[in-house]
C-alpha cells in the first residue's frame, strides 16, 4: 500500500470533515404512523408527489443541520434536559405549501405542552451554540415530497397522537428518499 504524498496529505487536511445532518423530531408509535401514511395516501389522490414512507414519518421540533460530528454528543446532552410534559396531538388538516411542494398533516390547536417544549429546545440550542431556525414553530408531519398541484387545507378524520418519545435524528440523503437513524431518545414525561 503506498504512502500519501505530501501535496495529498495537505489536500487532505484541508478537506471538511464529513457532517452530520441532524434533527430533534416527536416519533410516531406503530399505529399513528400506519394512520398518518393512510393520510398521505389520501393526499396523493388530490395532488399527486412523493409518498414519504411510513418508517420515516415524524414531527420536527428542531432541524439543527450540518453539524460536525463531535458536536452530536452535545446535542444528545441536551435531549437528555428536556422537561416535557405528556400531550397529545389532534392531527385533523392536510395542507400544502406551494414554496416547497409538500403536503403535510396538522392540528387546528397546539397543546401548550408541545409548544413549551420546541420553545424550550431552541433555548438550550441557541445557548449552546447552535443555529436555530427563526420562524414560528409550525408544527407538522410531512406527507409528500414534490407534489404536482396545489393542496388546499382540508379537514381530516383526526388522528390521536400520543407523543411519547423525543429522538435525535440522523438524516442521510439517498436516491429513494432520505434514511433516518435515531441517535438517542427519550420519554416524554417520564425518566429516560
């Protein structure tokens, strides 16, 4: 096996370390999620698009991005202080944004609980550092990638959704779709 050169060792050093593509999200348990891949289906008749598959269907709380691999032990620190109450999510809207062209599902009201703590993970985030993304929390599970035509909202049969887990997410892009991998995760309303 030969030696790098140096010009090839210094090209090397000066290559970014690779990155890691994360996120905090709630996860569906088994049922919700075969519920909420029924929905998409029934948003892919009205606007045709991507069917999201039902293992990778989730609620952001948090998209953090590229972060350097060093930096996940961080963030799985401060998944482990989050304080979040148990709640549950009516899950009762299809909608789409045209900007972005997804469909998506959601809840006419927030619980507090859920908006307490995406509040509270973007304080300890920012106070650690990271960046945080500056628009409201909208709170939604997206459905289709790439849909075809416009989805006005409309209502849906609701979808009880019991949140209780909060995960780490890694995100990796491949053809068919992106591949979560859960770092770490953690009760809600109970001890991890």
């Amino acid at each position: 096996m030969a030696s790098a050169t140096a010009p090839e060792a210094a090209r090397a050093a000066r290559r970014p370390a690779p990155q890691a593509r994360v996120f905090f999200a709630l996860w569906p348990d088994a049922l919700t999620a075969a519920r909420l891949h029924a929905a998409g289906g029934e948003a892919q008749a009205r606007c045709g698009g991507r069917r999201m598959r039902r293992d990778t269907l989730h609620l952001t709380l948090a998209f953090v991005g590229e972060v350097a691999p060093t930096r996940v032990a961080e963030l799985v620190a401060i998944g482990a202080t989050l304080a979040a109450a148990p709640f549950t999510l009516c899950i009762e809207r299809l909608g789409g944004w045209r900007h972005n062209r997804i469909a998506w599902a959601g809840a006419q009201a927030v619980p507090e609980a859920l908006a307490a703590l995406a509040a509270e993970l973007a304080a300890k985030l920012q106070g650690a550092g990271f960046p945080i993304e500056r628009r409201a929390f909208a709170p939604h599970v997206t459905l289709l990638r790439r849909i075809e035509t416009d989805l006005a909202p409309c209502c849906i049969g609701p979808i009880e959704w019991r949140a209780e887990r909060i995960a780490l997410v890694r995100s990796q892009r491949e053809v068919e779709g992106a591949r979560y991998e859960i770092v770490a995760e953690w009760p809600i309303g109970g001890d991890a």
